[in-house]
C-alpha cells in the first residue's frame, strides 16, 4: 500500500496535469508521461540548452551535464565552483558559463575545458553568438567580445548596469537596454548607437527591418529612435510607427516578419501586425489556463517563433499556436526549477527541482533547417572573408609602412583592444598575407598577417587561408596558413579537415613541414569542436602517424591522438 501510495505521489509531481479525454480533445491539452527521464545531482539553474542533438543544463553544484536528445548521459563538467545560471552554446556545439567569481569558460562538445579567462564579473545573461563564432559577454556592467578560440577583441563599459538582457539582431549586431533608460545596439567591432527614453522598458525586440520597439509595464509601446530621426525618416519616405497599447502588461515578445507576438501578465498571447498597426487575435496560454483552476502562475516567460508555430514557456508549462491563431496545445509542468526548453525535434525539456531532467515529446513537427556540419548557417556575414576598400590612401605601400602597420595591430591584438578597427586590418592582413600588396613581398610579413589573422579568429576567414595553402608552392607560407586555421579553432563547415584529407589521401603534400602543420591544426580544430568533426580528424592523424610519414610528421600526428583520448 505504501509503495502504492508513493507511486502515485511521484506521478503527479512528475508529469503534466492531467484532466480527462474529452478536455484534451476539446482544449487541446497534452497529457503524457515523460519521453524519458534522468537524474542530474542537482537543481537546474537555467532553462536547457538545446543544441547539436544534444541538452546541456546547468546545476547549482556548479555542474553543467548533457544528454543526448534520446536521454543518454554524455558528459559531465565541473567548474569547481558555483556557477552563475547561463549557459549559451553555439552552433558547433561548445558551451560557454561563467563562475560566481567571473572566471569565464569554454567547454566543447564532448565535455573537455578548451579554455578560460578572467572577467571582472560574472555573467549578468547569456552570452551571445555572433555570426562568425565571436563572443558577446555581458556582465553587470560590460560587454566583452571574444573569439571564439578566446582571444579578447573590445571590451565597452556601459554606463549603466544592464536591464534587458543582450539579443542578437537581423543584421548581426546586439540590443540591449541599461538601467538608465538608454537602449543601445553594439556592432560586432564594438561600435555603438545609444537611444535615451523617458521611462524604463520593461520589453525591447528589434524587427526584422530592423526597427527597435521599447514596450512598457503599462502596455504601451514606442519606436525606439523615431524622434531623433524623424527628419531622415520624412526623407525617406518611412513613417515612424505609432502601435496600439496592450491590453495587459506585457512578459515577453518575438518578431517574425511582420508580426510581434506578445505574452502578456494575465497569460494571454496577442499578435500585434506592424504594416496593419493593429492587433490580429488574441488567445490564451498555459497561464490563463492554469489561473482558470485556480493556480498562481509565476510571471516570467520565454517565447520562440519559428517555421512551425508561436511557443509560450514559462515554468509552469508551455503552448503552441499558429500564426493565425489556432492554440495547437498546451501542457502544465509541475515542479519546475527553471523556465523550460523547447527543442528543434519537438521535445520540451525541464530540470525539476526534484533534480531530475525530464523530455516530453508534445509534437512530430521538426523544424526545417539549413544545416552545415552541426547546426543552422548563420543567416549572414560581416565581411571579414575578402579585402575590402576602406581608404586607398591608406594602405602601406613600402616596406617600412607594412612592418609599422603590422607592429600596430600585434600590440593592438595583445592588448585586447583591436575594436573598431578589426574590420580594417583584416582587410589590411588578407591583402598582406596573399602577397597582394607587391613590391618585394617579404615572406616575414606574409608570415605575421597570417599569425595575427590566426588571432584575430574570425572563421569567416578560413576559406581564404585555405585558398592560400592550396596555392602556393613555398612551404613556410603553406604551413603558417595552416596554423592560422589551427589558431582560430573553428571549422563548422569542414572546409578546413576536407581540405586536409584531401591533400593527405591524394599526396600532394610531401613536405614535413606542412604535414605537421597539418596534424597540429587538425588536433586542434578536433579538440574544440570534437564529434562529427573529430571523426575525420582522427582519420587524418592515423594516416599522418603511419610508419611512411617524417618523424616529425608522426610525432606531431600521435601528439595530437593522445590528447583528444
């Protein structure tokens, strides 16, 4: 009787609500029992982050764990020390965290430290990916932007402790809003747009054309920056926008193409239409469905819109509707420590404060994706792949001028402080390194722009190293563009390993000095993004340590074997 009793306790506190046949069918209610579950030694700190087919959360022992999407435990990392409660993965997989003491770590897919660094403070939010693999840290005070093999390229001290947290926008910059009531958006060489408001946002989203909307506790809305360019929007043509009030304070918002959807604080979702500057539908989520019964539901949410729908979650559950408007479903969660996750797959995933991970599978839709090697493309660039003209009267044309030029930018790079000008010398360093700029092209300062371009780490720059390797016939030049690749440490496309394989399996490459140049970069693009990748990088280094290759060659391919066991 005890153990019955006992089961049925675990049951309720476990799964959704449940309610009867006919309120699902009539309601759209989801009532499962968990797709599957496991025990995580700890109280989650932050919603999951879902990503390369697997869920990273982050414990308050100062843990962070994964789990294949199928439930399988795959790694588990400590921090030896509290952890503040983000977590951000980027598209190859490697998870970023912080300690309480502002220590600053990057974690790789398969779970292994790639580095640290240290931060004034901790995070205040989740770190932000930008289109290249470069970094946006927040802290209370800061932005920091690193790369992603963790060279610091700005750091901007705001003047205010960050409000609203940093987002990334349609045009690879991010938003965020400061406690002074300034909003700002950060370009990714640390160029910045300030708008002063009247009042604190409690929302700022930005649209897809790239229109900044503040939204306040009292339910009425702004054009962020309309004031100060009203004249430049007269010129143009563009009227600034003047939006409806809510009709509820609002928790959360989302833009997708036209169309801003908004959870409000009494549990309704409303799809507000930019071109038609009204409200479209208004329904109800898990939240009001849960007031209705008479539940207290927590105030704070995250939303999600995409291909398949508009998701609301909050810890107390999620839904689904369409963008016209149909509730699809909605489920209730008990126990939640944390805002849950939904995935790609279908699956919502939720560290209880039972200290278990739990994975419902609430729908078949899969979101489409463009994918390269692990997740979606990135839906831009930022010029940094091809030399671009900035000013030709600038450009270093004697010997003297490159080496002061090149002097500038290393001291620059080892102070952290590259900023505005990384746009520029990238630019400068593709042209330096290709042997463009002629009149004696000194192979010392091809070398060096090939090193600081290594440091620098946009991988947007990859294609042209290869292109470089693939070309030229002097060894040292080949070897330090494989360096360069090594050194910027990402290769989400497998441009770079293919490339490698190829030139192995076809023997073009007989020279000691690039094969282990090879081998060396091959371990160290595996060791920061690790499986699929590794895959082919460890095919690369068996047939790099085989008895036929220079000592060299085989020492360096073995080296790198043994640290990626």
């Amino acid at each position: 009787m005890k153990l019955f009793l006992f089961n049925c306790v675990f049951f309720l506190c476990t799964i959704v609500t449940v309610f009867s046949q006919s309120d699902i069918r009539e309601q759209g209610l989801v009532t499962s029992d968990p797709f599957w579950r496991q025990a995580i030694g700890g109280s989650v700190l932050s919603l999951p982050s879902v990503q390369a087919q697997s869920a990273v959360v982050a414990l308050d022992g100062g843990n962070i764990r994964a789990y294949s999407t199928a439930g399988t435990p795959m790694w588990n990392y400590s921090a030896r020390g509290r952890i503040s409660p983000y977590v951000t993965r980027s598209r190859e997989g490697t998870s970023y965290l912080s300690r309480t003491n502002g220590i600053f770590i990057a974690v790789n897919r398969a779970g292994r430290e790639l580095w640290r660094r240290s931060l004034d403070e901790p995070l205040c939010a989740r770190v932000i990916v930008g289109w290249d693999g470069r970094l946006f840290v927040p802290t209370e005070k800061k932005i920091y932007c690193f790369t992603a093999s963790g060279t610091l390229l700005w750091t901007k001290t705001l003047e205010s402790p960050i409000a609203i947290a940093p987002k990334l926008d349609k045009s690879g910059k991010i938003f965020l809003a400061i406690k002074n009531n300034d909003v700002l958006r950060i370009d990714p060489f640390g160029n910045t747009q300030a708008w002063s408001l009247v009042d604190t946002p409690a929302i700022v989203i930005s649209t897809d054309q790239l229109r900044m909307l503040a939204f306040y506790a009292d339910g009425s809305m702004e054009e962020i920056g309309a004031s100060q360019d009203w004249f430049l929007s007269a010129q143009s043509g563009v009227q600034p926008l003047v939006l409806p009030r809510l009709p509820a304070n609002p928790l959360s918002a989302v833009c997708r193409g036209d169309n801003i959807a908004v959870t409000m604080n009494d549990g309704r979702i409303t799809i507000l239409s930019i071109e038609e500057k009204k409200f479209v539908w208004t329904g109800d989520t898990h939240i009001r469905e849960m007031a209705k019964i008479g539940g207290k539901p927590e105030m704070e949410a995250e939303m999600l819109f995409d291909e398949r729908g508009i998701y609301v979650l909050s810890k107390n559950g999620a839904s689904c509707f369409s963008p016209g408007g149909k509730r699809f479903w909605f489920t209730f969660i008990n126990n939640a420590a944390s805002v849950p996750a939904f995935g790609n797959d279908g699956v919502l995933y939720s560290g209880g404060r039972d200290w278990i991970l739990y994975a419902y599978k609430i729908e078949d839709r899969v979101l489409p994706e463009k994918n390269a090697l692990y997740g979606p493309l990135p839906e831009g660039s930022y010029g940094l792949g091809r030399p671009q003209i900035f000013n030709a009267l600038e450009i270093p044309l004697n010997e003297n001028e490159r080496k002061v030029k090149l002097e500038i930018i290393g001291k620059a790079v080892s102070e952290g402080n590259i900023g505005a000008n990384e746009a520029e010398w990238t630019s400068f360093l593709l042209n330096v390194s290709a042997g463009v700029i002629v009149d004696d092209e000194l192979l010392q300062f091809r070398i060096a722009a090939m090193n600081l371009l290594g440091k620098i780490g946009s991988y947007e720059t990859v294609p042209w190293l290869i292109n470089i390797f693939q070309r030229s016939n002097e060894p040292t030049i080949k070897s330090t563009a494989i360096k360069a690749i090594g050194d910027i440490g990402v290769d989400p496309n497998g441009t770079a390993i293919q490339t490698f394989l190829h030139s192995i399996i076809q023997n073009s490459v007989k020279d000691d000095q690039v094969l282990t140049a090879i081998a060396a970069a091959t371990g160290a693009l595996c060791r920061f993004s690790g499986p699929p990748l590794s895959e082919t990088g460890i095919k690369i280094l068996n047939l790099l340590a085989a008895g036929s290759q220079p000592p060299a060659t085989r020492r360096q391919a073995s080296k790198e074997l043994t640290s990626m066991r």
